[in-house]
C-alpha cells in the first residue's frame, strides 16, 4: 500500500450497482488512485488512473485494462475490452429507503419497516387514517437526512408503531396499512 497506509482504515463509501437488473452491494475504501473494491463478496485491490476524458487506465489483480466511461441518462455506460455495461449507481442508504421502505406485502398490506437506523421526526397518520399511495406516512432522520417515507398502497391504516422522538432500529415496524380490495 502506499506510503504504509492500510486501505482498510479509510471510510468507506457504499453504494449499489445495478446491471440488467440484478443489484450488488459495492464498498469502495481507499484513495490517489489505490482502492480496494468489495462487489458483492469478492474484493479487488485496484490501482485506477484518470487518462483522458473518461478513459481509466486500471490493473486489477495483475491484469492491465482500459475503461471508457460515459454517462447516458443517469447510467453509467463502461466499456472495456470490446464489451459495454450500463451500470446504475445508487448510494446505498438511497437504494434501500427506495426498495425497502414502502413495498406491499402479502395480502395487499403494506407493513413499513425503518430501513435503517434513525429517530422518527414527523409521523402523518393515525389508526383509521384514510391513505392513497404516495400519501407520507412517517419521516426518520438519519445520518443528518430528512427521510420521508410514502403509502406504497390505498388503504386504512390499522397500526401506527412509532412517535415522534423515538428512536428506531433496521427492521422495527412503523406503520400497518389494510389495502382496499
């Protein structure tokens, strides 16, 4: 590593890859061009050089590459060795209030888990609440973020789990909603 740094000790910056349509985890540690790149489960230490405009200069595990990347509509358009992958970016605190906040569960209800760790700022509803899909339900805040998180269905709310103040966990229940037929 360079100058006996340990690349492990850098904060590291977590986003989710998306690539026809199968999402991975990816940790990125590291910096001036040494990194460290965790894809799901594999890691790879990469030496990666800016060369041109959107030309990267990477070795990877030995091996030399050339990478072209460009931007089309919000994707990232890699090509390398004669091959093109449209990749989305997400970070990942984003792509899990995206994907996990609001899905409708079994039987047409929506049971809205905290995605993350937080305090519960603002809760919009109670038990008997009339909703429509995107209606707001609760706000966490977490990591100095505002996030507002929306009915995923219409329906009646039947239990509302949390106040504001309170402090959640991954995982805890906020909000219950009975779907209409």
């Amino acid at each position: 590593m360079a100058r006996g740094r340990s690349l492990g000790v850098e904060p590291a910056l977590k986003f989710v890859a998306t690539v026809d349509g199968r999402s991975q985890p990816v940790e990125v540690t590291g910096g001036d061009g040494r990194y460290r790149v965790t894809i799901g489960s594999e890691v790879w230490d990469v030496d990666a050089r800016l060369t041109a405009q959107g030309i990267s200069s990477l070795l990877v595990g030995g091996l030399s590459y050339v990478a072209d990347v460009t931007d089309h509509e919000g994707a990232c358009v890699v090509d390398v060795q004669g091959e093109t992958y449209v990749i989305d970016v997400e970070e990942e605190t984003r792509h899990i209030i995206r994907t996990r906040g609001g899905a409708a569960g079994a039987g047409g209800a929506q049971v809205l888990k905290a995605p993350m760790p937080g305090r519960i700022t603002h809760v919009a509803v109670t038990p008997g609440s009339r909703v429509n899909r995107g209606d707001a339900l609760v706000v966490i805040e977490a990591m100095k973020m505002q996030n507002e998180f929306k009915a995923g269905v219409t329906g009646t709310v039947k239990e509302v789990r949390v106040e504001p103040g309170q402090a959640v966990n991954p995982g805890d229940v906020l909000v219950v909603i009975d779907a209409d037929a």
